[in-house]
C-alpha cells in the first residue's frame, strides 16, 4: 500500500491541501475559497471565523483520507502574524484577527499609532498585524475575552484541534511571527512584552517545527506547524544556498536563506525550519494591485457599457497583451496600495503619465513592473556577500504562475530567468515535507 503524507496551507483568501506519495514522489493538490471572513463595521477590522476554517481543513483531510488509507503524517503551515485566543479547553472564543487587520494603524497616544507606540516603548519593530500588537490593542480597549488562556495563530490552532489537544504549541517561525521575539535566542522577549504590560501567560509554548503534536483520528501523526513563507521556501526551494524565492498571492515576498543570523534594514530576518534564517522583503500588496486593476475595469464597464458581454474575461484580457521591455514611456506605478509594513500610512501612486502614453495596455504593464520593482528595491538592501552567491530565482504563487505578464516584469527586472516551481500550492507541499522530515523518513530542511 503506497505511503502518503498530507500537507495543508490555511491562506488568507484560499485553503490548500496536498497528498505526497512518497514512493513514486506525485502529488495530488486540492484548493477551496477561504470563505471565512466576517463582517465588521470598521473598515480597517480584518477577521474570519476559526470554525469556518476548521471545518474546510477537516474536509480536505476526509477526501484525501476516504482515498488514501495508509496516511503516515499530516503537516500544516498558513498566514502567519494573525491571532485567536483559546479558552482552557482549547477552544475558539474570539474570530481571527488576520495578518490585514489595521487596528495597529489606528492613533493612539499623540501623533502615534499603538504600533508606533510599542515600536518606540520596547526597541522592536512591531507593525499593525503582528499578533502582539492586536493583543495589545485588544487589551487597551477592553476587547480580550475574559475566558482567554491563550494566544495562537490559526494553523497553531488548527493543529491543536485535530491533535484532540487544549493548549496551543507554536513553532520558532510562528512565534517570531507575533512580535517580540529575540531572533538569536529563539524566544519571546518577557521583558520586552512585559514593558507594554501583556500578561505573558497568554503567550503560546514554543516548539522545533517537526514535532509531533499528537495524532488525527487517534493513528496519523500531526506535526508542528510552520510560517506559509518558510514553508513555500521549503515547498519551492532545491538549492537553500543559492536561490532567490519570489512569491505573489494576495501579497508579495521575496526570500532568501541566510546560515547566520543578519539584521537588514527594510527586511524581516525570519526563523527557518531546521536551522539558519530566511531574510524577507514582504509587500502588503503584491497580486492583490493587479486585482484591484482589474475591479477598476470591471467598474468601469459597468459604468460606460450599455450591456457587459456574457462571459467576457477580464483578465485573460489584461494578461493578453503584449510586454515592453526596457520602455522609459509607460506610468511609472508604485504598488503600496496597503502602505508598507512599517510606514502605513504610504499610498501608491501613478506618475510619468503623458497624452500618449495613458492607455489600459501601458497602465496594466506599469503596474506589473511595480510589483517587481518593490520586491526588487527589497533585493537591493542585501549584503553583497548574501547577494554574490544567489543565481537562480524561482517563482511560486498563483497570481505569478497564472501571469506570464508578471513572470517578464520580474525577468526583466532581475536580469535573468524566472524558474517557476515544480508544484501547485508550494506553501502546503512545504509543510507536508516538514511532516516526512518530522517522521524520519530521510529528508533534511538544509538539502
């Protein structure tokens, strides 16, 4: 009977599952809609409903379980930055407040935000969405549950529930996701956290990225899990040492490994699975620029046309058009639509326009080369030595693998060739090799 393992990504927008079989290396994917999120009065409130997505990972485990009887392990990774809190049986008694919740953003004492704030108070850069700076907003306005015992993101979560479990584990790559998180010790900062008077209690126990939790269904070990940036490295990557990751879904990242510990300015310095860090440019708007592109059409349509064609797609048409390369007479675009992750309150904007280039082609291609240009400028702040020896760029992510447009915006900005992935959802295989690394089956996270 083959052997299988089972890997799944708990996304903003969509949830992913993978079967791996390990004996003849093929892998089968399965994606559903997030359809998890949750109304709110504020606009800046970014929430979804913990069952919801509880019950859209127990169905992917049942299809892929009802198929493939000889599971041997089961790993998970997701947004990373989001929190719930638990109550002590383990269960859900507030929503997700996701890695897009503004709440950080909002004024708090003077001229600053609560993430300023906390930013200027403690000495780390915390931003809004970063789990400890939601609690600490939370905290401030009276808005954490009475019953609550412990903080956990989503795929800690998760894990918990389908280990028949009630208290959350958090591997480094998570933990370091929440804020206040000493990247060279590898664990939370109390004094720090204690400075913003957050009760410590609350934090989630810390754990190695394979460890096994406990077990699905009572036989199928379940494992750690670990952040969807390290594990669609994981997911994409062959060579650690010499590659450049560049993601696009709902946001945009470029990633490198790093054996040493670093500290570079604009980039996250992140915990890798087994060991070294990986150094992120992370991009708040990535894919999701190119879909707002594609609402303004959409919204002008509807405007101007007296009858929209049935059928009609909008954006085979925008990725249909032709690519200029080395073109100086196109809209220069920068793509911060949601600001950058510790300036927020940057927008994008639209320059270099004239009467004869202000067309929907130039402005489709403008904002393709702004996307790569902001992961680009990321790249640039690298060390040299760091730099010197990446030469292969490999690409993972829907919005860049569905966009051929995109993939020659990042070639051309890059100089060199943009190698996609071999694999579908790159996040969820990462974190089903981390679950074969997990079991012994002789696979390493550093080759």
């Amino acid at each position: 009977m083959d052997m299988h393992f089972v890997g799944i990504d708990i996304g903003t927008s969509s949830i992913s599952g993978v079967a791996y079989n390990y004996e003849n290396k093929e892998v089968e994917s399965i994606t559903r809609d997030n359809d998890s999120n949750l109304p709110s009065p504020k606009s800046w409130e970014k929430i979804q409903a913990p069952g919801r997505i509880m019950e859209q990972v127990q169905e992917i485990l049942a299809d892929f379980s009802s198929r493939y009887p000889n599971i041997k392990g089961i790993g998970l990774t997701g947004q990373m930055h989001g929190i719930l809190y638990v109550n002590h049986e383990g269960d859900a008694i507030s929503p997700l407040y996701t890695w897009q919740d503004g709440r950080g953003n909002q004024s708090y004492l003077e001229d600053k935000t609560y993430a300023s704030f906390l930013s200027e108070l403690t000495g780390y850069d915390l931003a809004s969405g970063y789990g400890l700076t939601t609690h600490f907003f939370n905290s401030i306005n009276d808005l954490v549950p009475k019953e609550a015992k412990k903080i956990s993101t989503i795929m800690d979560y998760v894990v918990m529930k389908l280990a028949n479990k009630k208290t959350p584990l958090t591997d480094y790559s998570n933990g370091a996701s929440l804020g206040f998180f000493d990247l060279e010790k590898l664990e939370f900062d109390h004094a720090a956290i204690e400075k913003a008077n957050i009760d410590c209690k609350l934090l989630p126990e810390l754990t190695q990225s394979t460890t096994c939790c406990g077990y699905f269904e009572d036989r199928i070990p379940i494992y750690s899990a670990i952040g969807d940036n390290q594990a669609a490295f994981l997911g994409s990557v062959k060579d650690l040492h010499k590659s450049i990751h560049i993601t696009v879904g709902t946001s945009s990242q470029i990633s490198v490994y790093s054996e040493h510990f670093l500290n570079v300015q604009t980039l996250d310095t992140r915990p890798f699975p087994g060991g070294g860090y990986l150094l992120v440019g992370a991009a708040l708007s990535g894919g999701q620029a190119f879909a707002m592109l594609k609402t303004f059409f959409e919204k002008t349509l509807e405007k101007f046309a007296a009858k929209i064609p049935l059928g009609l797609d909008i954006y085979q048409i925008m990725t249909d058009i032709g690519y200029k390369d080395n073109s100086n007479d196109l809209p220069v675009v920068e793509t911060l639509f949601n600001g950058a992750r510790f300036t927020s309150q940057k927008r994008g904007h639209i320059e270099n326009i004239s009467f004869d280039n202000f067309t929907p082609e130039n402005l489709i291609l403008g904002f393709l080369k702004g996307i790569s240009l902001e992961l680009f400028n990321f790249y640039q702040h690298l060390p040299s030595e760091i730099k010197n020896e990446k030469h292969v760029i490999i690409g993972s992510g829907n919005a860049l693998k569905r966009n051929p447009l995109l993939c020659s915006a990042f070639e051309e900005q890059f100089k060199t060739q943009l190698i996609c992935s071999n694999y579908q959802e790159e996040a969820a295989f990462g974190a089903c090799l981390n679950a074969i690394i997990g079991s012994g089956c002789g696979l390493s996270t550093n080759g």
